[in-house]
C-alpha cells in the first residue's frame, strides 16, 4: 500500500480510497476498496503520530446523551463538538488515539496462504485437498474474525462511533478479537459475557482486558434476550453510543468479508468446507462461490440442524441467498467445546503429519469429518477440495 500511495503522490494525483484500491489491483493486489480504507486508516495513525488538535476531542457519553436528549440543542459548545465528531474528525481522533495506544503496527497476511495437503488417504481416493490458512491472517484477530471485524469497523469509523459492544461466552474466540481489532484500530471495547462473573478471570477474558476490553455480565435469561430493545436499551443507558456487533461477529457486513475467501483462491475446485458456530462464515463463503461450486459446513454443536435456518436467515437479510451449501451435523463429538479420545487422536496425527495444529473446538471437528467422508466414497475421484482453517 506504502508503495502505491508513493506513486499516486508521485504522479500528481489525488489521493483516495478508492483511487489507491485502483492502483493496488492495477499492482496484483486482489483487495476490496473496504479493506483498503481500513488500511489506509492505520497507515494515517502512522504518520499523523498525534497532530489533532485538541479542540477535536470525543465528548464524553454523559454530554452525548445530554446533548440527545434535547434533541441537538442543549449546551451549543457541546453539541457542536459531537457534530464535528461525527462528521470527519473521528478518524483523525481515533488514529491519534491508537497511536498513543500502541507502538506495535498491525501487519495482516493477505490473501490467506493456500497449499495442497498431501496425504496416502487422498491419494487413494483420487482426491485433493487444498488448505486455505486464514488463521495465519494476524495471531490476534485471525482467520473468520478478521473476515467478519473488517466491513464492520469500516462501517463504525464512518458512522463516527468509537466504541464497539458485542457478547460472547466466558471463552469466546469472538471476544478476544474484539478486543483486539479496539487495540489496533482505536476503538474502546465493551465485551457483555454470558453467565456470571468468576474471579480470577480465565485466560480467554484475562487476554480481553489486557487489550483494553471492559466487561459485564448478563445472567443466562437476560442474555437469551440479548438482541431485544429493552436489553440494547440498557446497555446503552449504562455505556452510552457505541457501534453493536452481535454474538459472533455474524451479520451482513460479516458475509461481505467472508465471501472475499472463495475470490482469494486462484485454483480451480469443486467443494469449499468450514466449521459452523453461528454460521456467518458458511453464508458468506457460499455467497461468494463462482457456479457449479458449493460450500459444506461442519457444526461444533450438537443437534446443530437450526443453524441452516440462520444461514439462510443471514444470506437473505444480506441479499445474499444461495442454494449451493448443506450443514454437516454428524460430527460434533459431543458438543460444543468437547472432545472424545477419537478426535484427540485424529488432531495428534494430523499434527504428526502435517505440522499443523488443530484447534479441537471448530477445525479438527471439521477437519475429521472432510477425511472420514473422503475414506466413505462422498466425493468423487477427481474432486479439488478447499478446507478453511478459520482459526
């Protein structure tokens, strides 16, 4: 990006989202203009380094909800300040801000890596299997969190919010990418945790914090309401604006990122398979598929058949429905997060063979499920398989 900005900058021309997406793609670059507006955005906390006058600094919630509750005319000074908040300084506030958050710059490996996987039990059955490694897209915000976080922190950078609020369990993956995207991007982050509160707090949460992330809880009734007015009322009440993200990261702007995977991969194949917990990353992918492709998903849940009714449910609200997808549901291994001796052995092989380590919640449930039907005679000899290692 660097380096086209130079040559824009170079050539006299005006510099853009949009025109910079131009010279990248013209450059090799398979990029969106989205991804290249959030780029362009951590290359401006680079280089303004904090030149933002102080004038322009985010009112707290208590004088924005004072200022919303008299309609725009309470205090002039302090509505006028959120005005020019909202309408252009918020970048500049928010790259000021992270850069006196962090000194660590951001990298992320994009396009994902994509190799074949060579294995006997392939080549018996005359099948390939090519891994796509959007878990090596960033440690901390890796594979499906990064495809499902991108179009939606665009999306709250533009509206001028520069908090994030989203729900997780105590061990959410979700959670911590949150919290992690707020730290590079230079968003406060508010995590709403399932269940009650248990000190000391688990790795998962403890990683949270540290990045920045505050926490609350709601008790198991409440949080099945979690997506009423009255529950995002309150919590609005009690941590003012902020841009809403829901449990997992799934929804339409989620799908965008994710149908950005199948447009990364240059080979040629036939079936594209991923692990399912809310099903944003299946509906995205299955959306982004050329014709005569098709997506399978392999639930972690057990008795994960509902997930077809959100999957679909996510592709309509995005206008984005297809009937190229089918969920597996024969390979849960007992549920959510768990584990049997038959799987623990398939990961401890795989590693042995592969040098890949696979997360036993989602990708070796997953994985397990893309050998054992191969070794059935599911697919076809000659079939080319994608399988995305999500992270």
């Amino acid at each position: 990006m660097r380096q086209a900005r130079a040559a824009l900058v170079a050539g006299g021309r005006s510099l853009s989202r949009d025109r910079l997406a131009d010279r990248m793609r013209e450059d090799g670059y398979r990029v969106s203009n989205a991804r290249v507006g959030l780029l362009l955005r951590l290359l401006t906390s680079e280089d303004v380094a904090g030149p933002v006058d102080v004038s322009a600094r985010r009112p707290d919630d208590a004088e924005y909800a004072a200022c919303q509750r008299r309609g725009g005319v309470g205090d002039p000074e302090t509505c006028r300040s959120w005005r020019q908040f909202s309408s252009g300084l918020a970048v500049r506030w928010q790259a000021a801000r992270v850069h006196e958050m962090r000194s660590d710059p951001i990298t992320l490996r994009l396009p994902s890596p994509l190799f074949e996987l060579r294995d006997d039990r392939l080549e018996r059955a005359q099948v390939r299997l090519l891994i796509k490694r959007d878990d090596l897209i960033h440690p901390e915000i890796p594979g499906n969190k990064w495809r499902k976080l991108s179009y939606n922190l665009s999306a709250a950078t533009n509206a001028g919010h520069d908090t994030l609020l989203t729900f997780g369990g105590a061990y959410s993956n979700h959670l911590r990418a949150t919290a992690a995207a707020g730290y590079y991007f230079g968003f406060r982050t508010i995590g709403v945790v399932r269940g009650e509160e248990h000190l000391p707090l688990n790795p998962s949460l403890e990683y949270a914090t540290r990045r920045g992330m505050r926490l609350t809880y709601l008790d198991r009734t409440t949080y099945r309401e979690k997506q009423s007015l009255t529950v995002i009322e309150a919590l609005r009440r009690e941590w003012g604006r902020f841009y809403l993200l829901p449990e997992g990261g799934s929804n339409s702007l989620a799908l965008k990122g994710c149908a950005e995977i199948p447009e990364e991969i240059d080979a040629t194949f036939d079936v594209i398979c991923c692990a399912v917990g809310t099903g944003g990353t299946l509906a995205g992918i299955a959306a982004g598929l050329r014709e005569g492709q098709r997506a399978i998903g392999f639930s972690a849940l057990k008795g994960g058949d509902f997930l077809a009714d959100d999957v679909a449910r996510l592709q309509s609200e995005a206008g984005l429905a297809s009937a190229n997808w089918r969920i597996e549901c024969a390979y849960h291994f007992g549920g959510f997060a768990k584990t049997t001796p038959q799987l623990q052995t398939f990961i401890d092989t795989f590693a042995e063979r592969h040098g890949i380590v696979l997360d036993r919640v989602y990708v070796a449930k997953m994985m397990f499920g893309i050998f054992d039907m191969i070794q059935t005679g599911a697919f076809p000899a000659g079939a080319t398989m994608v399988a995305v290692i999500t992270g």
